[in-house]
C-alpha cells in the first residue's frame, strides 16, 4: 500500500528529470541508428542514475518509518488487528499519548532516528564505492 502511494510522486520525480535531458542526445542516437531501447538503456537510464541513487538513499533512510495514518488510524486500537499494526510509530505515539511514557517514547524515536541514519551512512558508503560521483558526500 505504501509503495503504491509513493508512485506518483516518484512518477514526477522521474519525469522532471527526464524532460530536463538535452535533447541532441537523442536527435544524435537517431542519426547514428539507435533503436528507441538502444537510446533508453544507453542515454535514459545512465543520465537517471543519479536521480535513481538519490530516491533509493531516501527511501533507504525511512524503512523503520510507517504510515502512521495507515497503522493507527484504519484498525482503531482493533483488538484483532494490534499486534499486527504495532510499528515503532504507533508505539511512540501510544506511549506518550495513553500511558504517559516519556522516557520511552523518547528513547524509541531516538532509536528510529539513529537506525535510519546508520542505514542511510552504510548505503551512501555502498553508492561511494560503486559511483564516487552520485555519493552524498
């Protein structure tokens, strides 16, 4: 569901980026005869790559995120459906919200926060390897 959602702003994502390419590129392939699949997998998709590692390192960094309105909001503290809905999320909010738990909502956020972070670190120094120039830093 979630990655259903995500698709038309990836969509617009991709497409911008696309309709930013230099056209000549292109026209030039024509002239020398490339078919349009030649012109994808040798003009489209490296001139994406950047685009492409930058999404991927985004949505790296959110894996531990859930929608929150999707895992709190839709089964309404259902008895059926707690233990499957229970995300990190959900627990902060229902720690702070309806036990009055600080302390450990805090140290749960915190947590999430620095797990995405070391994810994000370890795949930017994945990306540095294989492409030094598409890195973050």
């Amino acid at each position: 569901m979630n990655l259903w959602k995500g698709v038309g702003y990836n969509c617009i994502i991709y497409l911008s980026t696309i309709l930013g390419f230099d056209r000549s590129y292109y026209e030039a392939a024509r002239i020398d005869g490339a078919t349009k699949w030649k012109q994808i997998t040798k003009i489209t998709l490296p001139l994406l790559r950047p685009t492409i590692i930058m999404l991927t390192l985004m949505a790296v960094g959110r894996i531990f995120y859930s929608d929150f309105g999707l895992f709190y909001q839709v089964p309404q503290n259902s008895g059926a459906l707690y233990s499957v809905t229970n995300t990190i999320d959900t627990y902060v909010y229902r720690a702070l919200l309806e036990l009055g738990d600080i302390t450990m909502s805090s140290a749960a956020g915190v947590y999430q926060s620095l797990v995405g972070f070391v994810l994000i670190m370890t795949a930017n120094l994945v990306v540095k390897k294989v492409d030094p120039e598409s890195a973050l830093f």
